[in-house]
C-alpha cells in the first residue's frame, strides 16, 4: 500500500498541532511518523522514500497558506533545500 498524500498533510499538522505555538517541525520527522506508522501496521518502509510524498503535501500546504517555510529563521516562499515547516 502507498502512503497517500493526504495521510502526509494530516501527519504533518498532527505533528505541528502538538508543538507549541510558532514552533516547527522538520519535514523528515512527518516521514518517521508515517514510516512508524507502517511499522506497525508490517509493512515496514523507509521514511527517506516517503520524502518525496511529505514535500509534495507540504507544497499543498504551503500553497493553501496553512504553513510557513523557513529555514535557520529566515522564511522561504517556496520549498528549495533544507526547510522547516511552521503552522499558521
């Protein structure tokens, strides 16, 4: 079974929802989350094959402007390199 992008979306705000306020979350960690999630269920996966399906979440995301990009404190208005993702 593929992991879909909306389970990515629902992971990735899930993930920022338990975060303190204006705090933020590295895209890899939505793929650990999704990857343990299939661990459980005995279809083991590597979360570094889920990046691409977390990214592509995340630009929906970003595009709706439910998130924030940023990277060592400055904003990114698109994804490009190493990001950290932000709720509004």
């Amino acid at each position: 079974m593929e992991v879909a992008k909306p389970r990515a979306r629902d992971a990735t705000l899930a993930l920022l929802g338990c975060r303190a306020l204006g705090a933020t979350i590295c895209p890899s960690e939505v793929a650990r989350a999704l990857a343990a999630q299939r661990d459980a269920d005995t279809n083991a996966m590597d979360w570094r094959a889920l990046m691409p399906i977390v990214h592509a979440a995340v630009d929906e995301l970003v595009a709706e402007g439910v998130v924030r990009l940023s990277w060592k404190g400055d904003a990114l208005a698109t994804r490009a390199g190493p990001y950290r993702i932000r709720q509004i």
